[in-house]
C-alpha cells in the first residue's frame, strides 16, 4: 500500500508556472510507472504524464513541450513542472502509482490558470 498526497497548485496567470509535487508514504523505487492526471470541470480524468523507473516519460499531446515529468527515488518524489500555462490547463491534478495490481490516487491538488 502507498499514500500520495499531491501540492503545490495555485492561482496562477497564463504564461506562467508552477511545479507540482507528489510525495508517497513508502519507497517508490519498485514502482515502474507513476503518473500524472487531470481532472477538468465537467470532464473526465485524462492523463497528463508518466516517467517509468528508467525515466522514460510519456505526454499528453496537450503538454507535450511546456510539461516536464520527474521522479526522485531518493524521496519517494515525482514533480510535473508546468511552464507556458493556459487556461485550459485549469483542473485537479492527481498523481497515481499502480503497483501489485492496484492503482493508488492522491487526492489531488487544484491548478488555476487565469487568463
């Protein structure tokens, strides 16, 4: 079993930036691939990113050049740095970890982005 609990959302302008942090309880060293997701208003949750154990990371079409996806094995910590913001980036942002057959969630951190 593993908590996450995500931070670092806000209010921010379009153009800017913000880096989101996903904090686990236990070591995520074994966990091949843990990701990013959002949830927009109205909308289902999509995928924004993922960064496997070997660092090879996947995009969302969406983010692709303005997202960075990272993963700190030695703090049990995965980042999504955004940059050039726009509104339509506006949602919970959620991070998962799926392991031993399970796919655990935080409970999400809100980004804002006004325009």
């Amino acid at each position: 079993q593993v908590q996450l609990v995500e931070s670092g959302g806000g209010l921010v302008q379009a153009g800017g930036s913000l880096r989101l942090s996903c904090a686990a309880s236990r070591s995520i060293f074994s966990i091949y691939a843990m990701g990013w997701y959002r949830q927009a208003p109205g909308k289902q949750r999509e995928l924004v990113a993922t960064i496997t154990s070997g660092g090879s990371t996947n995009y969302a079409d969406s983010v692709k050049g303005r997202f960075t996806i990272s993963r700190d094995n030695a703090k049990n910590t995965v980042y999504l740095q955004m940059n050039s913001l726009k509104p339509e980036d506006t949602a919970v942002y959620y991070c998962n970890a799926p392991t031993n057959g399970l796919s655990y969630w935080g409970k999400g951190t809100l980004v804002t982005v006004s325009s």
